[in-house]
C-alpha cells in the first residue's frame, strides 16, 4: 500500500531556525513573524486534525513520528508513505524571498527530522512559485536525492500554464520528478472566499478544475512532455463531468489553442493522477460507474490525508467489493508506477 498525502509537520517556528539565514532567521526569534492562521474558526479545539492526532506534550498535530508510525505505517500495510506537509511557503502573504527561504529551510528539516528516520517515507519538494527561477534552483538542489520525489505546488490564484513558471516544469522535468498540485486556504470560487468553512472546503475542487484546465489550453502537456502530474485531496467525482466538457469545448474552439494537439481528456488519462481524498461515496455501485465514465482504472491512487479530521481510512475508504485487480491499482500500482518506486 502507497499512501500519497500525509501531512506531517513541526512542533513550533522555531525548529525551522537552524536552517535559515539572516535577516530571515531573526524574523522568526525576535517573535516577528509567527506565521498566519487558517481564516476559519473550527469548532472542534483540534481545528482541522483528527483529535487523537495531537501528542500528549501538547506539540502540533503530526509532529509526531512516533505517532504517524502507530496511526498509519504500522497500523496499515503500508510501504511507501509520501510527505506533503502542512506548511506551504507560496500561501504566506510575505516578500517572496522570505517564502523562498522558509521553503529551502522546511525541506532541510524535512530531511533531517523526518526522511533520516523511517525508510518508508518519501516526501514533496516545498516551493515558493512566486520566484519561478529560486523555486527551480531549489528542485536542482534536492532533484537528484531518490528520497524527494515530487515538486508540490499550492492551488489558489496561481495559473501555473502562464510561461512564468516554466522554469519550476523544466526544472521537474530535468530531474524525472512528479509535479503535484495540493489545494490551500487559498482556493476559491467565482465568488471569492466564502464566509464559512464548510462553503470553502465543498468549493475545493474548484481549483483543481481550474489548474488543470489552465495547463491543458496553455500547452504545458506537449511542451514538457516527459512530466507526470498529480492532483491531492480534491477529490474526483467531479473529473468525468469536466473532461466532457473540456473535449467538448476543444472540438468548437480548438483553433484558438493549435498548440494543444489533442483531446484534453487523453492528456489528462495518460499523465495525471487523482488522490482518493477525500473519499465522496462508498457504494460499490457509484464507484464501478464512475470509472466506467472515466475510461480508465489507472487514475486513482489511495491517500489517507493524515492526520486531518476527514482522514480516510483503507479500510473504509475504498469499497471492499469492488474487483481486487482494480483495489490494487487503487491502493499500489497506479502510485507505484507514478512515482517510479520499487517494488
């Protein structure tokens, strides 16, 4: 089993001291910056995370090695466990050489604090897209160590088709990397943020559709044609309605986009993955339907989403009736083969 989203994180600011120079590192002791809260006020005292996710010392939600190993590796035959975090540097309203370093500091205690600590983690390259040209630097310096294998960029007001962030493509593409999108506080929908926090988290999908739409009509697919892409805790029941419509637009109005040489929906099949979170039905019948739109049993790869509040368990996330060669595509080979991992 592959688990392809957990979120682990640091127990305070200041673990990320070490790892960053002046003027940054002075920002976080003198008490300067302390980082942003979410935007929403959540009912339960743990916020977003699971309540039995917190250590005892009080320390944050999946800071915890100890505890990751007793709620997810070992509890779940689990082989490969993909970190993605719970920090993004790009959604921190600050100068974009500060998210530059905070990123480049948060992937080095990534490294030591947890990849040097259990050989079944995997874990996300952290950017800041605002500086498109440090950002492929930064993929430069960590591309070639097997233990990152995926560039994770933040989905929000970022249209990453545009050609100014070619250079995070190029240099994913220079180092045989995945290139992941995650959704952030920063989504929105056509209506901006949306006052409660149930409005934001069902309008989430909106900006997976709208950054895959923004790569398919701006060429990203043939122009890095080599890349791999994936698409976490967006959900997918959604997908079948938006290649349809994609395709269809692309038969009436393909002429205004002659770089795109063919049907989205084929670009999409071949080269992208979807996390099963958060998991919307687990009716056997809904599930066989939608794949049977989708074309396709090599989309999905499983995703527990730990340690948050809507974690999907294996064993209940899935359907158990569903046929065990499409299980194993689900829950290992579609991510085995996305990432390249050894069996």
């Amino acid at each position: 089993m592959i688990d392809t989203d957990i979120h682990e994180t640091f127990t305070r600011w200041t673990d990320l001291v070490p790892y960053l120079k002046e003027p940054w590192r002075g920002l976080i002791t003198n008490g300067a910056w302390q980082g942003t809260g979410n935007p929403h006020v959540h009912w339960a005292s743990h916020g977003v995370n699971r309540g039995d996710s917190q250590p005892a010392d009080g320390a944050p939600a999946g800071s915890s090695l100890e505890l990751l190993r007793k709620q997810v590796l070992d509890l779940y035959p689990i082989k490969y466990g993909v970190l993605t975090g719970q920090f993004m540097p790009a959604v921190m309203p600050m100068q974009f050489e500060f998210a530059t370093a905070l990123a480049h500091a948060y992937n080095n205690f990534v490294s030591d604090h947890w990849l040097a600590h259990d050989p079944r983690l995997r874990s996300s390259i952290h950017l800041a897209p605002q500086d498109p040209q440090a950002a492929a630097r930064e993929i430069d310096r960590l591309g070639d160590d097997p233990r990152f294998v995926q560039v994770l960029l933040p989905i929000g007001q970022w249209s990453y088709g545009d050609p100014f962030y070619h250079p995070i493509f190029e240099a994913a593409a220079r180092h045989n990397l995945v290139v992941t999108f995650h959704h952030t506080g920063a989504v929105e929908s056509a209506l901006g943020k949306g006052r409660y926090y149930i409005e934001w988290h069902i309008n989430v999908p909106q900006g997976a559709m709208a950054t895959l739409t923004s790569l398919v009509v701006n060429g990203i697919f043939d122009k890095f044609p080599t890349l791999r892409f994936c698409v976490l805790e967006s959900g997918y029941s959604w997908l079948p309605h938006l290649l349809w419509r994609m395709d269809q637009n692309y038969r009436s109005l393909h002429l205004e986009v002659p770089w795109v040489k063919q049907l989205p929906s084929k670009y999409i099949r071949e080269r992208v993955k979807f996390s099963t979170q958060p998991t919307e039905d687990t009716s056997v019948e809904n599930w066989l339907r939608l794949h049977e739109m989708l074309e396709t049993d090599k989309l999905l790869v499983f995703a527990t989403d730990y340690p948050h509040w809507d974690f999907d368990s294996p064993e209940e996330s899935v359907p158990r009736g569903l046929p065990a060669d499409l299980r194993q595509k689900i829950f290992y080979d579609n991510a085995r083969e996305l990432f390249g991992f050894e069996d």
